[in-house]
C-alpha cells in the first residue's frame, strides 16, 4: 500500500527562506519516501514578489516526485482575494486549504466568535467547494475552552455549528494538550478529517509536555490510527512545531513509524 504520509514544510520552516533551501529540502523529504508534503510557512513563497510562485513550486514538487495535498493560508487571503487563491491551489494541484488558528476578532468573543466564523466561512466555503478546494480548520489547544457553561467547549461549536463544508484538520498533540481524547474526537469527526496533524506528545522532566517525531512521545498510536481509517482520513501530515533534534531526522523518525503501522 502506497504510504499516505505528507511531511508538513512548518516543520522545515527554518530550511525554506530561499528558493535554493526549498528546493533542498523537498529533494531530501522526498529521499525519505514521502510522497506529499502540505505547504505551510514556506519562507521563499511569502509577500507580494515571492522568490517561488504557485508554478515554480508546482515545478519543485513535480521534479521530486512530490503532491501538495494541503496548505495552510491566512483567512484574510482566503476570504478577501478568494479567486486568486483557487488559481494559486488549482496551480499546485491541491485541493484542501486550511486556516492555521482562528483569527483573532473571531477568538476574542469566544463561543459567539466560533458561531460568527462558521457562518462567515460558509460563502468562501462553497466558493472555494465549487472550484474542487475543501476548506478546514487546524485546531490548537485553546478550542478545547469551556464555551460557557457545563462541559461545551469551543471546538464543539465548530463541530456542530458547522457541516460537511467545514473539513477539520485534527492535530493529535493540541487535543491531547487541551485535555481531549484525539482518538474519541477523531471518531465523532469521521467523515470531516480527509487530511489530519498526526504530532506525538512526551514528556521531558523539566519542561513538561513537548512535541516528539511520531512513536517516540506517549499517544495510543495503536488506536488513533485504526480509529483514522474508520474516520475516513486521506492523508496524515507529520507536524512537529518544535524540535529537539535535527527537524530532518525527525520526519525521517515519524515517517519510518507511520510506515510501521501501514499508513
């Protein structure tokens, strides 16, 4: 079975400042077997007169073997030039966009703002849903905030308010870190988790929780991802947001496992 592992470029963010490290970097992801990559923090790609376009990385990803199966974009791009970003996705050839974090406006009114933003993310929604483009939204640990009273928190707005049009992009460590089980939200999620953040959380003795590449940190690998398949998931993007050690060495160590486990 083909892996269906994608390594998460935020990852590599301090090897993707310039179109030459870019190019580097995809090459060595690629040589670990991965065959995908979400492009997110992309240093050369950012501002108005980026070193690499939408074609050039397309070119880069085409010449290593590579698919973009996911980005992470600001909403204010997404919501405010909403064509140009389904011609820069329909260039890479992908078709999931997702927010990286709630906007502020909407965070700072707490569950009304979940509400706001679910309602407000409908028309680009559909937009981006009628070009081929799903829309999601990648969770910290802030969405597990009580949204008032009883055991409601803010994510489960996101999960009832909105529907099929609303993709969401589960990261394993954040839910665990808020306090959630991210095999149970996984199974409630099915049908709305086609890419997810698969991310392992340790324990170091003096700094408390931190990020480990995947099957060196202490989450129930042998139920999250069985509980995945069931759920529908396409692709699992390895995200570490901080390494202890060489971030190339953690996405090889990551990959390596998921390839362990079949995925």
């Amino acid at each position: 079975m083909a892996s269906r592992a994608a390594a998460q470029m935020f990852t590599l963010r301090e090897h993707t400042k310039t179109g030459r490290d870019f190019a580097d970097a995809l090459e060595r992801v690629s040589k670990m077997g991965y065959p995908a990559v979400q492009l997110s923090a992309v240093g050369c790609m950012n501002g108005e007169a980026p070193e690499v376009n939408a074609a050039d990385a397309r070119k880069m990803l085409d010449d290593n073997g590579l698919k973009c199966i996911a980005t992470h974009r600001s909403w204010d791009a997404l919501s405010g030039t909403t064509e140009a970003e389904i011609a820069f996705h329909q260039t890479l050839g992908c078709d999931y966009a997702a927010i990286g974090s709630l906007p502020g406006p909407y965070r700072e009114k707490g569950a009304e703002g979940y509400a706001a933003f679910v309602k407000d993310s409908r028309p680009v929604s559909e937009q981006l849903r009628a070009a081929g483009i799903t829309f999601g939204y990648h969770n910290h640990y802030f969405e597990f905030a009580p949204a008032g009273f009883g055991q409601r928190t803010c994510y489960d707005v996101l999960i009832e308010e909105g529907d099929a049009l609303l993709a969401l992009e589960i990261d394993t460590y954040w839910v665990q870190h808020g306090g959630s089980s991210p095999e149970r939200l996984i199974e409630r999620c099915a049908g709305r988790v086609p890419v997810i953040h698969v991310k392992d959380m340790g324990v170091d003795p003096k700094e408390g929780p931190v990020m480990t590449p995947i099957g060196e940190g202490n989450l129930d690998w042998d139920h999250i991802l069985p509980a995945c398949e069931k759920a529908g998931v396409n692709w699992y993007a390895v995200e570490q947001d901080r390494c202890y050690r060489d971030p190339f060495d953690c996405l090889k160590s990551s990959f390596d496992f998921l390839s362990s486990k079949g995925v």
